[in-house]
C-alpha cells in the first residue's frame, strides 16, 4: 500500500484494555495501542523493529458492550521512535483476511465510542 498516511483519520485509543501481540520473523511481542485508523495503527512495545519490516498483528479490544472483538493483520513498519522506555511503532496494514476485512471499521467503530 502506497497511501498518504496522513490522510486517514486517525483514532485515540481511551481504553486501557486495547492490546495485542506482534510477530515478525525473529520474536513475538506484546504491543498496547495508542492510535488506529483504517489504514495503520500506533502501538507501543518494549521492542524496536526496523522500518519496512513485515509483521503480523494480533489486535483485541473489548468494546462498551463487554464484547470482544480480534483483527488479524500483516503490517509493514513505517515509524519507529524511542520515547519513555519504550518504542512507539507506525505500523500500516497490508493484508487482512478477506472474510475480516470489514473488521477494522467494526473496531475504530467500537473503540472511538
């Protein structure tokens, strides 16, 4: 994907229970979200990843109904900055599934109520 990313809106996370995991080809890592839009998210690791490095995110939110609710995506890095003792990381989407596609709406959806 070759989209302005500053184009998209983009989505303050408020909730304190906006995780996930990330997986790129040498570890996996816990990540806590910050941001989100429909084409990228901001996360916060303890882990540094190199720009253009692929990944793949795990991404779960419960919404104001107690529902949870899970994306699965790849992602390549596009930002990676070091602040407070930890790493802020730019991630845009490339791949979801096709049946989850939808899904990211469903989740800016829930997450900016």
């Amino acid at each position: 994907m070759n989209i302005d990313r500053r184009c998209s809106e983009r989505y303050p996370i408020q909730q304190l229970n906006c995780i996930g995991v990330l997986k790129n080809h040498r570890e996996t890592c816990h990540i806590k979200m910050i941001n989100i839009s429909e084409i990228g998210v901001l996360v916060q690791t303890c882990k540094k990843l190199s720009i253009n490095e692929m990944c793949v995110l795990c991404l779960y939110a419960i919404n104001h109904e107690n529902k949870g609710l899970t994306i699965y995506a790849h992602a390549q890095v596009c930002h990676c900055e070091f602040s407070d003792n930890s790493y802020f990381i730019g991630l845009e989407f490339t791949y979801f599934h096709p049946q989850r596609a939808n899904y990211i709406n469903h989740f800016i959806d829930d997450v900016s109520d």
